[in-house]
C-alpha cells in the first residue's frame, strides 16, 4: 500500500497541467521538421545527432575568438594583418580578429560547429515569432548535412596553408549553398509550400538576394568598418549564392553535390560560374618561385607568401576605384601569387607576378594597380607611362608594373636601386 501511494505521488507532477514550451523545446521542435525536410529533399539522413544549444552572445563571439585563434597560427594572424594595412584595406594597428568578432557579435542569431557537429543559438532569438529564424536555422543545419555528408571542414583545414583563393573559394560554395537551400528549406517550411516549387524560386532570385543582403551590410550600424573587410566578409555568402544557383539551374541538386564532391579551386570560378561548368575547367595558372627576398638586399626576408584572387583583387580596387572598375581590373585573371617581404624599420614590400586571359586583360590591371597607388596618396598624376608598364613614385616607395604579353609583375614599394634584380627575381616565377 505505501508502495503504491509513492508511486501515485510521483506521477502527480506529470499528470499537472504543462506550461508553455521554453526557448529549448521550441527550437528542438523547429530543427527536427527542418531535418525532416532537407533529409526528403536531400535523400540522405544526417548521418548523426546535431544537438541544439542555446548560450548568450558575448559566449558565442568568445568561442568565435578562441577557435580562430587555435587554428589560424599568430604569425600567420600578423602577416594577414600587415597585408591589409600595406593594401590599405584597414588603417595602421586596425585589429582585423578582434573587430571580425564585433562584427560576427552584432550579427550571429546562430552558428554551427563543425568540430563538435553541434548548433548553438543566441538566446531570445527563439522567444517571439520563430519565422524569421527559420531561415537562419534551416540555412545552418545545412551547414551540419553538407559537413556530416562531404567532410567539407577537413578539407577546408587542409586546404588552408596551402592556397588562401581556393580556400576562399570553397567557403563561397559552403555559404553560397546554405544561403540558396536554407532560404528555401524555411520558405518551404513556414508556407507550408513543396521545396522544389520554393528552390526553384529562390534559385531564379538569387541575384536580387544577394544584392539585398550587401545593401543591408551597407547600414548605419556596420559603416564604423571598412569596406574592404565588410566585402571579404559578405561575398562567400552573396557570390557563393549566385555561384550555387547557377549550379542548382545547370543540374538540380545532383549539381550542387557534385561541387562538394569536387570544388571550384578558384574564386574566379566563383564568380563565373561558367568557368567552373565547362568541359574542361577553366582551372588557375599555379605559381612556383619568384622569392624577390634576396634581390631587395641585406636583411629582407619573405613574411608571407600565398595566391591572390579574382575576388580578392576586386575587393581590393573598390574602396579607390569603385567597384565597376573593379570589377573590369580583376576580370580576365588567370592566377597570381604574391610575396611580403619584410625588414626591421622598413616598409614592407609587396612583389607580384600574375597571369590574365589576354593582353587587354593584363593591361586593365596593370594600369588600375597604377592608379591605386598613385591614388593612395592622393596624386593621381603620379602615374608614368613607360615602355612595358608603369611607375608610381609613392611614400612607400617607388611601384613598378611590368607587363609582358599576358603577365603582369607588380613590385611595390622598391628600395632605391633594386628596381631592376627585384623584376627579375619576380619574373623567375615558373608555371
């Protein structure tokens, strides 16, 4: 008889009435009908569990950080920040990491980690109205599909001290991807609509999306940050959806997978997605040699040395040149590779070599990169004319841009003297 008084009083409390759903559940609830439908749509499970975590803000960006951190080696961390100030992409002593975190600290409804195949949630982003968070939801569960599936993350990591543009590359079709199938998994899922009527829709829009979402990096809120660094940050997500669309109009989802499978290897497959579909590729022009270090003179060394791509370059251009002479400057590129050189007291020193579709092709950069570094000074008239190319006097030194049929040298910032051996050295760069 006491037995079973205890047991009628334990089942007490599950017979009471239940309050409403907590933030937990309600995400639990949302991300298992998502994972229904990319499985249906997909034609594959997960593959593994992908628990929900709801943590604050200031938690998330500290893991942001950290992950960063253990990852990306700090001497490659403060090569990267030196290239952007010697691109004049960020002011001197701009710290890149920690105002990337500022910005991912505004923006982040939710994030997934790819080590520990988790997705964390900002708190209160599931409080009200979950509409608008579906897409956010949806578009990181892809994430977790694509990786559990096609082991994207390990390839990025591999990829990363090798060839930075193709690393690029790869987070455009990782983003892109997520951005065209995550807008369509929540569409589909809120109206309740057939995904491959909503995909198909999605696809056709991708354009106009894309330029939504980098008008709304455009806001009041987000000017505080150069443009160069907002641009690096939106294009995987905005040219990766135009790439990924193109791909889903050219062959469905097969398409897309197939691009995981085998990934664009350059950002100018990226951005032209033709390039990418053709039979062959249009595969990049690969570099190997160059090392202007010992040419400049006593005590120079190579701090850095990685490829350059049509993305980067166009990205480059814009804040002095805007973006449709951007644009016409870094189309036609075929490859490019670049080395930082660096001395104690001296101003880094930037060498080039790269390779263009045509001679017309080699000439627009050529004369663009130019007009940069006279206009980083503010004497666009700086600019000479000679035979072969142009020279720039600047307060970084002399720049020097040889061109030789459909290869291009850019030597900026020459000590005095060593114009002649560092083009040399640059043009040793073998295919």
């Amino acid at each position: 008889m006491r037995a079973a008084l205890l047991l009628l009083l334990l089942a007490l409390p599950c017979r009471a009435e239940e309050g409403p759903p907590t933030e937990q559940q309600r995400l639990e609830a949302l991300c298992g009908a998502l994972r229904e439908r990319i499985e249906g749509w997909m034609g594959e499970g997960f593959g593994r569990g992908i628990p929900v975590q709801v943590v604050e803000r200031e938690w998330l960006a500290g893991f942001a950080r950290d992950t960063e951190r253990r990852l990306t080696p700090a001497r490659t961390l403060a090569m990267m920040q030196m290239l952007a100030e010697r691109l004049h992409q960020v002011p001197e002593g701009y710290d890149i990491l920690e105002r990337q975190i500022d910005l991912f600290r505004k923006l982040v409804a939710g994030l997934y980690d790819c080590e520990e195949d988790r997705f964390f949630v900002v708190a209160g982003m599931a409080q009200g109205d979950l509409r608008e968070f579906a897409i956010t939801a949806a578009h990181e569960l892809v994430h977790a599909h694509r990786d559990g599936n096609t082991d994207f993350w390990e390839r990025t990591l591999r990829l990363a001290s090798l060839d930075s543009d193709a690393v690029l590359a790869l987070r455009c079709l990782v983003e892109g991807d997520a951005n065209l199938l995550g807008n369509a998994f929540g569409v589909a899922h809120l109206s309740e609509r057939p995904t491959g009527e909503v995909l198909d829709l999605v696809a056709r829009s991708a354009e106009r999306s894309a330029q939504e979402f980098r008008d709304s990096m455009n806001g009041p809120e987000l000017r505080e940050f150069p443009a160069a660094l907002r641009e690096m940050l939106v294009a995987p997500y905005t040219d990766g959806e135009i790439f990924a669309a193109a791909l889903y109009r050219s062959g469905g989802g097969a398409a897309l997978l197939r691009a995981f499978r085998d990934p664009p290897r350059s950002t100018e497959q990226i951005l032209h997605p033709r390039k990418y579909l053709a039979d062959p590729p249009d595969e990049p022009v690969v570099f190997r040699g160059g090392d202007p270090s010992a040419a400049l003179g006593e005590g120079w060394s190579v701090g850095y040395a990685d490829t350059i791509g049509e993305l980067e370059l166009r990205v480059h251009f814009t804040p002095l040149l805007g973006r449709g002479r951007a644009v016409r400057a870094a189309a036609g590129w075929d490859g490019a590779r670049y080395h930082l050189c660096i001395r104690e007291g001296s101003v880094p020193f930037l060498g080039l070599v790269s390779e263009w579709d045509s001679e017309q092709d080699a000439w627009e950069f050529a004369g663009a990169w130019a007009e940069w570094a006279a206009l980083r000074d503010g004497r666009r008239s700086a600019r000479r004319l000679r035979p072969g190319g142009w020279l720039v006097p600047t307060a970084e030194g002399d720049v020097r841009v040889d061109v030789c049929g459909t290869r291009v040298l850019v030597a900026d910032g020459l000590p005095a003297g060593r114009e002649e051996p560092v083009l040399a050295a640059l043009a040793s760069a073998e295919r």
